[in-house]
C-alpha cells in the first residue's frame, strides 16, 4: 500500500466502497455501466483485493450487480424495480409513522419540525433540499425505534438513488413534496396516526407518479 494513498489510516475496502458509492451518486459511474476494476485500482493506488471486497460490499447493498465471466456492473433500475421500491417505503414509513404520532415526546416533534423548517428554507438549493428530505425521513424512522425497518428503509433508499428519473427532478415536484410535508407535519402535531399514514402513503404515491409515470 502506497505511503501516499488517502486510505492509509482507515479500514481500506470499506473506504473504497465509500469511495465508488460516491462516484456511483455522482453518476460518474452511471447506472448500467462496466466497473472498469484496474482503472480504478490505479486511480486510487490500490491492489485488486479491496477493489473486489468494495464491490462485494456495493453489490449486498444493491448498487453492483455482478455478473459471472463479464465483472461488475453499476445496478440499473427497471421500472418495475422504482415501482416495488416506492410501494414498500410507503408500506414501511406510513406505519412508522403512524406509531411516532401516538408515542413521540414534544421534544422530539420539536426536532421534526426544526428539521422541516430547514426544508421549507433550502427550496431553492435542490442538493440541500434532498440531503434534508432524506435526513426527515430518516430521521423519524429512528424516533419510532424499529431497527430492522430502519436497516432495510435506508438500503432502499441507498438504491433508489440510482434512479435516473428521480421523482424530485420533475418540474414542480420540490413545491409539491414540500407541501406533502407540511400536511404530514401537520398530522403528526395534532396526533392523529391514521392520518400521518394515509399521507406519508400519499407522499410515496406522488413520488412515484413524478419517477415513473408510466408505471404508476
């Protein structure tokens, strides 16, 4: 290992994993696309092993697909693929947070809502407003507690970023779910469960209409 590389100090497969996750959000390596491992490897002054570890590491995760005889390759999402993602985030995240509006503290819907006015603030700034959706959603999933949701929400979502038509990309789609969040914030103030699910489900069934159209 070179004295020179960035990984020295830090477990090196995981930190090449972290590494082409990132070119991967980045759409340097775009969804479909050949992993060309050697090239990479002297990118990054690295030998093959924790390149094949890393790649390991992305394909559990979803965001490589391995094929025998022919190397890795970026996942691409069919529509089918968008279509199933949305279906059991809304399953999952509508009950989540059904459960927050009845047992959450004050202070915790305190933080929900500190974490929606920096929403509402980063409209104009698309990265941001992204990072701060995610961070909501996320975010609620750790106030209802359940770790296995938590692990399999945040594995979608890791996935659904290789989604080409992101829902939020669609014209008028930031001011849409930023109103879909202003009603769900609602709800889960006023305590009423029932209806903080039927608007996270209807939060996912827009999203999924803005992804995929043609799927919905």
């Amino acid at each position: 290992m070179p004295a020179t590389s960035p990984f020295a100090q830090r477990p090196l497969y995981e930190e090449v994993a972290e590494q082409l996750r990132q070119r991967i959000f980045g759409r340097l390596l775009e969804p479909g696309s050949w992993i060309d491992e050697l090239k990479l490897c002297g990118e990054l002054g690295i030998s093959r092993t924790p390149m094949r570890e890393a790649l390991k590491v992305l394909a559990v995760e979803g965001l490589v697909t391995m094929r025998p005889r022919r190397g890795a390759y970026v996942t691409e999402m069919s529509e089918r693929d968008v279509r199933e993602a949305y279906q059991l985030l809304a399953l999952l995240e509508s009950d989540a947070a059904a459960r927050v509006a009845e047992r959450a503290t004050g202070e915790e819907l305190a933080e929900l809502q500190t974490l929606h006015a920096q929403l509402e603030a980063a409209i104009g700034e698309r990265e941001r407003f992204f990072a701060l959706n995610e961070a909501f959603h996320l975010r609620l999933l750790e106030l209802e507690g359940n770790r296995w949701r938590q692990q399999i929400v945040t594995d979608l979502r890791r996935v659904m970023k290789l989604n080409r038509h992101h829902s939020l990309f669609k014209q008028g789609r930031l001011a849409e779910s930023l109103q879909e969040h202003r009603d769900l914030m609602q709800a889960l103030i006023e305590r009423r469960p029932e209806q903080v699910a039927q608007r996270m489900r209807l939060h996912f069934e827009n999203g999924l209409n803005a992804a995929a159209p043609q799927a919905a």
